[in-house]
C-alpha cells in the first residue's frame, strides 16, 4: 500500500460490521478542547437502519426456532460488550518485550494471542509495526471493519463517514486533528480493514521504558495507539 495515498479494497457485506453511526457526514478541521470530537457522528439522532433490523430479525427467528436461548444471546452479547482494548494492549507489551513473539505476532495476530489465552476471533488479524520513519493507521473505509473481540467495541469517530472518506486522503491533516504530529520525513501508510482481514498497530516502544515489566508497558497502550491516530507517551514525572 502506497503511502498517504487511498487505498485500493474491495468489501463484500458483512454483519459482523458496527452498523450504527453511518450518515453523519460531520467535516471538522480542529476541535477546541471539551468540546464534541471532530469525527463524533450524532448516534442517537440517526434512523432505524436497514442493518440494525435484520440483525434484530435474525436474533428473533433464531429465538423463535429454539435455536438459542435468550439467556445465551445475552451472555453472548455480554462476553462481546466485555472486550476492551487491554487485550491489545496486553500483545503489544508482550512484543516489546520479546522478540521472537513480535515476531510471531506480526506473523498471525490471532495465533500470537491465542498464547495469552486471549480469543481474537476468527478472522484473520494483521499487525503492522511502526518504526522510525513509518508510522501507520486503519480504517474502514466502506464500512467499520474493526477487530472488536481483541480492541473492545470501535470508537463512534472511527464510524464517521468524515473519518473514513478523509484519512486515505490527508492523513496527516486528520492524525493532526487527534493531536498528532508528524515530522514530514516520516511516511504515513493507511490500511483498509475489510469483512475478511482486519488490522491492528504495533506502536513504537517509547524511550524511557527500559526495564519495565509487561503490565506497567501495557498500562501505555490506548486504544487510540492501536488504530493509529495516537502514540504511546510515558506519564510526566
């Protein structure tokens, strides 16, 4: 994929999307402080959509054909809504730490999780490492294709058709719009999630963290640093 340039994808529909939030176009260049996020879409406003009824249909047919139980569906829905981005945060201190489960990270995602005991899914997962020079971020830019069941439930912002229409096109104006800033020298590469591979970010161990343990590294990662709009910083002293 070229850098800071759209990329190519070709999406096929796919329930699994977060489908909520699409038809909001709100275009915002900064944002003062306290106030909404330039890339909030107004959820509570937007129609019934065609996505949210089918899946309401298809939970009350497989309700209906004793397919599953409520009380599955729930728990099901509650180990969904239970994800977070710790999990992320969690391989990612991992990969700091060792290198031959970066490796095996940036390798297959799910797999590498898998040995934490964490389940990321079936679909497959892609993890793509910034570096010196190189920093990336993704999208969806047909839908909100997004690896929920490892970073937890997407941000309204990543939804917003302004977030998803402008970042494959100036990416550098909206990371700077997250407070952002990136030195001209180093390339933006922007990946497009899609039904079939989603992506993570692999961030850039900060300096200053040498000799700390996993759990303190973890606490570094947000999940702003895991889609790419943000860094790991270390707290002020």
């Amino acid at each position: 994929m070229s850098h800071d340039q759209e990329p190519d994808h070709d999406h096929e529909p796919d329930h699994d999307h977060e489908h909520r939030g699409h038809g909001h176009d709100h275009e915002s260049h900064g944002h003062p402080p306290g106030q909404r996020h330039p890339f909030q879409p107004d959820l509570e406003d937007g129609p019934y959509s065609w996505h949210m009824a089918l899946t309401d249909a298809v939970a009350d047919l497989l309700l209906a054909k004793g397919l599953i139980t409520a009380d599955e569906l729930r728990r099901t829905l509650e180990d969904i809504d239970s994800k977070s981005p710790a999990l992320g945060a969690r391989l990612v201190a991992r990969a700091w730490v060792d290198p031959a489960f970066k490796a095996r990270l940036l390798a297959d995602v799910n797999a590498a999780a898998a040995e934490l005991g964490i389940d990321a899914g079936p679909i497959p997962i892609r993890a793509v490492e910034c570096a010196p020079g190189e920093h990336h971020v993704i999208v969806c830019t047909l839908c909100s294709c997004y690896p929920r069941l490892l970073l937890g439930a997407a941000p309204d912002w990543y939804k917003a058709r302004a977030y998803r229409s402008r970042v494959v096109r100036e990416p550098r104006p909206v990371l700077a719009e997250f407070g952002l800033e990136l030195d001209p020298e180093v390339a933006v590469i922007v990946h497009d999630s899609t039904a079939e591979l989603r992506f993570m970010v692999l961030p850039e161990r900060p300096a200053g963290t040498e000799g700390w343990d996993e759990e303190r590294l973890a606490a570094l990662v947000t999940r702003d640093c895991l889609i790419g709009v943000a860094r790991p910083r270390v707290p002020a002293a």
